[in-house]
C-alpha cells in the first residue's frame, strides 16, 4: 500500500496557481520580467517536487492552454539537463511513469514535448536505469490509437538520435536487435508520419554500420526502394538521405541497383519539395567522391545531370547567397531602388546551404572527376544560360560557369576570350544579385587571366571589380572584395603599376562601408600588402593607408573582437612596409603586448577559481602574438628598443607552455621572428626555452611542431658551437619526423632545414647520425628554391659529411640529385660540392663512378658533368 500512495501525489492549490502564473508571465516579451521568472524558477529548484508541479502541468492540467503545458515540460527538461542526479527517488518514478502514460496525448505538441522529456532523461545515462523504457515504446507502437503510436516513434526517433553509440553497445544488452526489424514493418504503414519516423530511426545507425541493421540491410534497401515514390514529402527526404548513406558504407549492396537509382535521383533532384531537392542533390556531391562509381554509371546519365542547376530555376529562380564568404549575420535585404524584385525571401538569407548551392558543388566535384569530358555535355547548356535575356536564368549560368572553373580549366581555356570580356561586362549589370555572382565566377579564373598579357585582361578586371568594391549594394561590395582578394594573391607584383589606384577604392572604402563587410576590406588590404611585399613601402602610399587604418585602431576597444581581423591586416601592412612602418609600432608594439598580458592573467585567474572568472577569449592573444611576429619581420633590428622597454620574453615563455595549441603555434613563430631580429634579448632565455622546444616536436600538431622546427633552426644560426648542450634535446624528435610517412611537405622541409643548420653549427654532435637521415633529407630539399635557408642547410650537410663520409654512401645518388637542384649556388657552397663529389669519384675509381653515374637520368647526369665536372 505504501508504494501506492507515493504515486499518488496531489499539488497544493496554492503553490500550482503560483507556478502557473510564473508559466504565464515567462511567455511575456519583455525582459526585465523574463530575468525575475529565471530568478524564481532557480528559487523554486530548492523544493524537491518543485519537478512534480512542472509533469503535473504537462500531462495532467488539461485544462490549461498547450503553449503552457509544453513550456512547463521544456523547464522540467531543464531541470533534468542540469540537476537529474539530485531528484529523489519519488520524484524520478513519478515523472518517468506520467512520460510512459502520456506519450499518446490527443495534441501533438504535448506528444513531442513528453518525447523530449523521455530523450532527455534517457541520455543522462538512464537508459540503463529505466529497464521498460524501450520494451514499452515498442511495444506501444503496435497500439491500435495513431496517437500512442506516433507519440512512442517521436520518442523513439529523439531517442536513436541522442543515444545511438549506447543502443548499440553490450551495455544494454543490444536492443537494436529487436529494435531494427520491428522499425523495417513500419516502413508499410499506413500513415506518412509513421512511415517518415520508421525510416529517420533506422537512418541514425547507417553510417556506423550498426551490426544490428547490416543483418537486414537488403530487406532495408527493398523497403527503401518500396517508398521510393511515396507521396509524403519527409518520407521521399530519408529515403534520399538513407541512400545518400549507403552509398558511403555499402556500396557494393547498391551496385546491382545503382543504374535506378541514379534515374530516381535525378528525378528526386528535381522534386516540387525544395527539402527533398536538396537531400537528393547531395547524392551527387557523395557519388562524386566514389570516383569507381563513375566508371560504372553511364555517360546517358551524366548528361542529364547537367541539368540540375537549371531545372530547380523552375522552382524558385531567385535563391541566392554570394558563395565566397561564410558569415552571414546581419543581412539586410536592402537594394537599390531599381532592384524592388530582388528582395529576399527571409528563409533564403538564413539558410546558407541550399539547393541551388548544393547543385554548384555538385557540378564542382563533377567537373573535378570528369575534367574536359564534361564539357561537351555542358557547354551548349551553359551558352544559352550566359546570353539569356532573363537576369534570373543568365546568373544561373554565371554560377554554373564558376562551379565548373576548377575542374574544366584546361577545356574552358579556348573560351575564356570570348568569355572573360563577357563576364567583366556583366560586373556592371543593373541586376545586385548578377553582379556579386559575376565577381565569385571571374574570382575562379584569376589565375588565367593574369598569365595573359595585362592589358588584356587584367587591366579591365581590376578597374571594374574595384568599382564593384564601391557598389551600393553590400552583397556586391562583400563578393567584389573576396574576389579581389583572390586576384591579389593570383597576381602578386603585378599589381604594382596600379598600387594607388587600389590603394585610392580601398580607402575610400572604408568611409563607406558598414561593419560586416569591413572585415573583408581588412582581408583585401593585408593580402594586397601580402602580395606586393615592399613596393607598399612609399611615403604617398603610406600617407593613404595608415591613417584609416590607425583611426580604426584607435577607436576600437581591446575587448572588441573586430580586433582580430584589424591586426592581422596590420601584420601584413608591418611585414610589406618595413621600415616605413617604424612611425607606428611604437603603440602598436605596446597594445599587442598587453593584449598578451591580460589574457594570460585572465587566464590564472580562470585556472585558479574556474566559478569566479569566466575563461578569456585566447584569439585576442594568438593574433596579437602574430601580429608581433609581422612587427619583428618588418622592422628587423629596429625592433630591438621595444623589446628591450617590455616584458615580452617572460610572457612568451608562459605562452609556449600554453594548453591551447594555437597559442604555442604564435608564441614559436613569434620567438623565430625575435631570435632574427633581436636576438640578444633572446639568448639570455634560451636555457628555458630549448626544453619546451624539445617536448613540442610531436607532429600530432602539425603547425605547432612546424613552427617549433623552424625557431631551433634560427636559435642555432645565432648559438652556433653554443648549440651544443641543446643537440640531445631536440635532434632524435627531428630524425623521427624526416622518416615519418606522410608528414606534410612544408613540416618536411623545415625539419630537413633544421637538421642541416644543427650539423652546421655542431657537425660531430650530428653527423654520426647522418645515415639515418640523408635520403629524405634529399628529397625533401631537391624542390625548394634556392634562398639563405636552403644556403645554410646544404652547408651543414657538407660539414657532416666530410665529418662522417660513410653515412653518405648508400645514398649517394639522393645527394647528387639534391646538389643539382641548385640553379646559383654561391662560389664557396659550389666548392664544397664539387670536393665531395670528386672525393667520390677519387675514392670508388673511373670504372664504378661511370657504372654508378650510368642509372642517372639523364638531365642530372649532364647537369652534374656542366657544373662540377663529374
């Protein structure tokens, strides 16, 4: 009897007409009252049925609206989130019994507010401590009334959702057995609400290749098959997406089917449902990346698929959304007055990928699969799309003719003339949305453009796409400056002629343009710097571009994070002006420095009392840490004053040991940078630094251990012989990574660079272990170009070898092949060359040099016998 009567809990009038109130007042707009009701609830945790009152109202108090009831259920789900482990145990049994009781309620926002609750309670580790939650969902599936069992599958779908990996663990003794088979007989029902849940259930364990369902993968597939068609818009979209899945883990079951289904996709890619559209659409982004597929499906389907991008045009023409930059915040929707059809759908500017987007990157992968074979299927499509009187369907092309740039270069080049002029003629379209396409679509052939002869092309892009950074639109203005960009890195030095007619838009710029796209004007500028390098460094050019960017500087707030993007264009402004940049460092040096400090004091006191303060934003210390480095670049020894006035080597040690990846990555490029630029400041700590050094060579962080590698080199150029208690520390690690298969070519590099400069500042500490690492140490430097880095490491590998002339023997022919990739060696490198290659050929005789130079290639064997006479 006593069990009984715990169940039997009754609310207090008094104290469920408060809580009421309290869920009344919560939906009110204004804030002020919705801070007093998040008070109160906090208060209200304190009593134990505090949780009975909020699963009274949503199941029992029929009476109240549903808004309410459901509100009361997503604060218990709260509750639940943060306190579950402290409900006592009544309370726990109360709300799990009312869930099971109520999960068929006659409204189907209480049905999907009860399974929020049951997905929630479950995840908090309880599926093992309620035992007959799933025997009794699944057993209420066969309930004879809709609504159990479209309450029970909801639950369920949130529950396979949620807890997928513990459904099909040991822990639970695998429910998914029993589960996947009884979800596979819904597939058939009745309703399309049933049908869309059964399928969306089974979808979670696709691609972790539940054993539980690769038992019953064919029935799966019949059965998917069997939907194909079905009239239900949510069963057509996880049809698509299950087969979009399959294609990814099991191929080999839809081989035999994949000639229909590739016919069902290209109609689904077309469904009136723009949902379903965009889940088909992604079949050919998948099937793209199976590139064996390709072999096997037919050019008669391929064609066709050309067609997406235009086919959806029937559906809804204006779907836009510039694809070069990804943040979309405070899109505004606003054009010119001319432009009143252009006005965007609100659903349009929020959601970013959509199917007009998902068609271009599927004609991108195609293009990259198919290269030149594509076009003949494409190109009479596309001439019609490009010179089509309707903006709306000439835009399409313009994408369509982007999306393919990458992919279909080589073919398109006999076209770009003809195309290119077309293209800078439509920049100045009346149409917004034709104008900021146009940019993204010419941005993708740069590269072609600036390996013609200037004025050709270039000339007339540049002044047009610069007009366009002055657009009144601001979606024109955010593509026109992205493509920019990407001229400015195709074209480098080729710029220069025009730098104060960029430089003129540029500035003038940033009068004009709101917040969002001032962003990107900061990216343009300091890939400009970034491309011209020291032609930026003239007093006219400096007198336009330091006082806006300066005036910004000074009026943001060192908590503003629009600081980020400013201080990496004045990176790149400080490296490109060099010295021309010493009237400004001063502040900026001492800014960037503080910026360091406070957030590693901020981050002591986080450490220290977690609940007390919150953790800084570590970014503003990573590129204020960079932007030091640029300063150091740029202005070498004139740095060497600032760091003597400030502390920044003590901070820097801090940040070298920081948890934060990122943060060590700055901090050792920035000790690189110092140790070239200053480094008496440096020597004094490089007792502290080595070790930490040491522990960070694990390419496990690429650029940590990259950045790492470089800063030993530039330390053992300034030690020289001093280096030597060092060596141990750090020359195993470097040995480890030349050998490892597939480091990343730049990591290789400075590793073989490093290794070089160690053997030349300490040749016995190294060379004895030179066999160990000549031959990738060859091959990792035969590509780079000649420069004082590549200098130093060829004159450490000389010294080693004379050193230790045996570890060089196996692999001789990899040093010849790297001594050939000089173009100009200096007089003395050349002469330690040619003494190690005809100590050689003294030493092994005529016969075996010409038996060993006779598996040369032939261009290193000419190459060896023009320069260095062997």
């Amino acid at each position: 009897l006593q069990t009984k009567m715990e169940y039997e809990w009754k609310p207090d009038e008094q104290g469920l007409q408060q809580i009421l109130q309290l869920l009344k007042e919560s939906q009110s707009p204004d804030t002020t009252i919705q801070r007093t009701v998040q008070q109160k609830l906090e208060q209200l945790n304190q009593y134990p049925d505090f949780n009975n009152y909020l699963i009274f109202v949503l199941t029992k108090l029929k009476s109240e609206d549903e808004p309410t009831r459901s509100l009361s259920g997503l604060i218990l789900k709260n509750n639940v989130k943060a306190h579950f482990q402290n409900f006592p145990n009544g309370v726990t049994d109360f709300i799990k019994s009312e869930c099971l009781n109520n999960i068929g309620d006659s409204s189907p926002l209480i049905r999907a507010t009860v399974g929020i609750l049951i997905t929630t309670i479950a995840s908090k580790g309880e599926l093992q401590n309620w035992p007959d939650l799933l025997p009794k969902l699944c057993s209420l599936l066969d309930s004879e009334d809709y609504n159990t069992c479209e309450g029970a599958f909801g639950a369920l779908q949130k529950i396979c959702e949620d807890s997928a990996e513990i459904l099909d663990s040991d822990v639970l003794d695998r429910p998914l057995n029993i589960m996947i088979p009884k979800f596979l007989q819904f597939f058939k029902h009745s309703s399309p609400k049933i049908r869309s849940h059964a399928v969306a259930c089974v979808n979670q364990f696709i691609i972790s290749r539940t054993q539980a369902l690769m038992l019953h993968i064919d029935s799966f597939i019949e059965n998917l098959f069997a939907l194909a068609g079905d009239e239900e818009p949510e069963v057509r979209k996880n049809v698509c997406r299950a087969l979009v899945m399959l294609l990814e883990v099991r191929m080999d079951r839809l081989l035999p089917h994949m000639h229909n289904i590739v016919e069902y996709m290209l109609q689904r890619t077309q469904d009136q449902d723009e949902n379903v559209a965009l889940e088909a659409c992604e079949f050919w982004l998948t099937l793209a990346e199976q590139p064996i597929l390709f072999l096997l499906v037919n050019a008669g389907d391929v064609e066709e698929d050309e067609t997406i991008p235009d086919s959806e045009q029937d559906i809804r023409p204006r779907f836009h959304r510039s694809r070069t930059v990804a943040q979309q915040h405070d899109e505004d929707g606003i054009e010119e007055e001319d432009d009143d059809d252009d006005e965007m759908d609100d659903d349009d500017t929020i959601s970013d990928w959509n199917l007009r987007k998902c068609s271009a990157a599927a004609l991108d992968v195609l293009a990259n699969v198919y290269r030149d074979e594509l076009l003949p299927h494409i190109l009479p499509l596309l001439k019609e799309l490009l010179f089509h009187h309707e903006w709306v369907v000439k835009e399409s092309g313009i994408l369509v003719l982007g999306a393919i740039a990458e992919g279909c270069m080589q073919g398109m080049i006999p076209y770009l003339p003809e195309l290119i002029p077309h293209l800078i003629q439509c920049l100045s379209d009346k149409k917004a949305l034709v104008r900021s396409i146009t940019c993204w679509t010419l941005s993708r052939y740069a590269h072609w453009v600036v390996s013609q002869p200037p004025d050709t092309y270039l000339k007339p892009l540049m002044t047009e796409l610069l007009k366009r950074i002055l657009d009144s639109n601001k979606r024109v203005q955010e593509a026109a400056c992205s493509a920019f960009a990407t001229l400015e890195e195709e074209a480098c030095t080729e710029l220069v002629p025009y730098l104060a007619y960029i430089l003129d838009t540029l500035v003038f710029a940033f009068s004009k343009y709101q917040h969002k796209n001032l962003l990107i004007l900061y990216d343009a500028i300091g890939t400009l710097a970034d491309s011209v390098g020291h032609h930026l460094n003239k007093p006219e050019y400096i007198q336009m571009l330091m006082p806006p960017l300066i005036q910004k500087w000074n009026m943001l707030k060192d908590e503003d994070k629009d600081l980020f993007p400013l201080l990496e264009c004045l990176s790149s402004v400080a490296t490109a002006l060099q010295s021309g940049f010493l009237p400004y460092c001063e502040p900026v040096y001492q800014r960037c420095v503080n910026l360091v400090q406070k957030t590693l004091a901020q981050a002591m006191l986080n450490n220290a009392q977690p609940d007390q303060y919150e953790a800084p934003d570590k970014d503003f210390m990573i590129v204020a840490l960079d932007l030091l480095s640029g300063l150091a670049e740029g202005l070498g020894g004139n740095i060497e004053q600032l760091v003597a006035r400030s502390n920044i080597l003590t901070l820097m040690y801090q940040c070298m040991q920081d948890k934060m990846p990122e943060v060590r990555q700055s901090s050792f490029a920035l000790l690189g940078d110092l140790t070239k630029a200053c480094f008496q400041h440096v020597k004094p700590c490089i007792a502290d630094f080595m070790p930490i050094l040491g522990t960070n060579l694990n390419p496990e962080f690429i650029s940590v251990c990259n950045n790492a590698t470089w800063a030993i080199g530039e330390i053992s150029i300034q030690m020289g012989i001093e280096m030597q208690p060092y060596i141990p520390m750090v020359l195993h690690q470097l040995v480890e990574i030349i050998n490892r298969p597939n480091t990343p070519k730049t990591l290789l590099e400075n590793t073989a660079i490093t290794i070089g400069r160690l053997g030349y500042v300490c040749p016995q500490e190294v060379a004895p272990m030179l066999q160990q690492f000549i031959r990738p140490w060859c091959t990792s430097l035969r590509n780079i170009r000649d420069n004082e880095e590549k200098d130093s490491a060829f004159r450490g590998i000389c010294t080693m070898i004379s050193v230790n002339p045996s570890g060089v023997i196996q692999d001789f022919i990899f040093f010849c092949d790297a001594v050939a990739s000089w173009i100009n060696p200096k007089d003395d490198l050349r002469d330690m060359f040619c003494k190690i290659l005809h100590g050689f050929k003294n030493q092994v005789g005529d016969e075996n040099w010409r038996r060993f130079s006779d598996q040369f290639p032939l261009p290193l064997k000419e190459r060896l016998a023009a320069f260095y006479g062997v």
